[in-house]
C-alpha cells in the first residue's frame, strides 16, 4: 500500500541522488515525518494524475515540458541530468500517479467505487465493513499479491505498449474517475472492447510462445478471485465474484479457454441470462 512513508521515502533519496535539490525538497517538505499525505494526493491528482498514459507508458513526450510531481521540483529537469537514473524518476512518478488513484484513505476510495459500480449510497453496514480490521488486512494482503502476479505484469506490459489513438484512449479523461468506472463496467464501451482484445491477443500470444503456462495464468486468477472475496466479497458480493443468485459464476478456465466447449459454454450462459432477465 501507499502512504506516507512511501512518498518520504522517495523525498529522502532524491535529497540523496540529487543534492542540488535539498534545499527546495527541505523547503517545501521541512519533516517528511510529518508528511501530509492528504495534501500530497490532491496535489498529485492535479499535477501528475493529467498525465497518467505517458507515465504509464514511459512516455518520454511527458517531459518535453516543466513537470513538478512534487512542489518545487521540476521532473523534466531531473531527466536531463548527467548519469541521473531515469528508471528511478519514472518509478517515482508512476508511485504518485498510484497515489493519486489509490487517495489518501484506501479504505473510503473503495467505499466511492462500491457507490459508482451499485449506484447506491453507502449505509452504515458498509462503512461498518470498511471499518472492520479483517477487510483492512485482506485489501492491503490483496494489494500486495497482486504486485507479485504474472498479471500484474502483463497488465503494466499491455499498458506500455498500448496504442493511444488506437484504443481512443488519447479521448479519455483520466481525471474524471466516475466516468472511467462506468467505461470499465460497460463491457460493449468501445475503449473497453478494443481493450479486452489487446489483452486477450497479448495473453494467447505469450501462451502459445510458451513464456506463460496457462495452467500458472488461471492459478493466479483463481487465487487472487480467493483474495479479492476474502477482502472486499461483502461488499462486491454479487457485482464482482461472489453471490450471483445461485447461478454458476465465470470460472478463470471460462475466461481463457478459447476451445469449442468453452465457447459454448459462454454461449449458453449468456442466453441463460437474457432468458432470466425476459422472466422479470
């Protein structure tokens, strides 16, 4: 998880790597163990969250011009340094880039994103779910397997190599968080769409060169579908994994299987449900 101590830690090293810089850094951040990682997420979603494709992709373009990702500190200067580590900026930038999605308090973020997936208003049960140190445990334990996952890997490769105005991403506001919930949950959305077959493309691809085993993939699907119920099943029961009304739930093999049966299988779970959906 992000907090704090992450963003302190990263103040602490530039001062290191980058003595020029620490009287501004001590000027502008005078105890990092006093951090205000309150402050410092809104000021992350002004000034870093604008520019979370060139990050993600490393886009090099994202510093044609004054970057300051902290106060006081201009990221474009950075790279220009002479023997400056340019993977140690953009691992700094994308940390801020996550802290500004992930916000201040992990847990109410995830209280906003429960509200724009079921369109209702959290109750006190929610916020009593919230609350409870068992799912506080579970999200940071899920957080940190996911870190380690093939998946998590392939995910940061798709989206390095993303082609932007291929997908439309370059029309997208990566600010407007709501908007962007409700792409991603509208599967026939034609960013998500073109989004899922670059996936899917890229998955099969490594699958049949052999630098992934299917068998690990749906492993690690299973396994984090596990995590994910543990922490966050009460309040994403049936949005996501769990409850569905006693109707038989996607497995990871539905997922990746792209063999007849398994189509099949897609099929008639998809006319299952138009069909209970005619009977309301």
């Amino acid at each position: 998880m992000i907090g704090a101590a992450q963003i302190a830690e990263c103040i602490d090293e530039l001062k290191k790597d980058f003595p020029h810089l620490e009287d501004v850094l001590r000027a502008n951040y005078p105890s990092t163990s006093e951090l205000r990682f309150d402050a410092e997420v809104e000021y992350f979603k002004v000034h870093v969250q604008p520019h979370c494709m060139g990050l993600i992709k490393k886009n090099d373009a994202v510093f044609a011009e004054p970057r300051f990702f902290l106060r006081g500190v201009d990221f474009s200067e950075l790279m220009k340094v002479d023997g400056a580590d340019k993977e140690k900026i953009w691992t700094y930038s994308r940390l801020f880039l996550a802290a500004s999605y992930l916000g201040a308090d992990i847990m109410n973020t995830i209280k906003t994103v429960w509200s724009s997936v079921t369109g209702q208003a959290p109750t006190d049960e929610i916020d009593e779910i919230l609350k409870d140190g068992t799912t506080q445990t579970g999200v940071e334990e899920l957080f940190e397997v996911l870190k380690t996952t093939r998946i998590f890997k392939i995910g940061m490769e798709v989206a390095e190599s993303l082609d932007v105005k291929k997908l439309g991403l370059d029309e997208i506001d990566f600010t407007n968080i709501p908007a962007l919930i409700e792409m991603v949950k509208n599967p026939n959305h034609p960013v998500t769409k073109r989004a899922i077959s670059t996936v899917q493309n890229l998955i099969e691809s490594k699958m049949r060169s052999g630098s992934l085993r299917k068998e690990d993939f749906i492993g690690e699907i299973e396994m984090l579908k596990e995590k994910f119920k543990s922490s966050l099943g009460k309040l994403f029961s049936s949005e996501i994994f769990g409850d569905t009304g006693g109707r038989q739930t996607r497995t990871a093999v539905d997922l990746t299987s792209n063999h007849p049966e398994a189509r099949r299988q897609r099929m008639l779970a998809r006319l299952q449900e138009r069909q209970r959906k005619g009977k309301k």
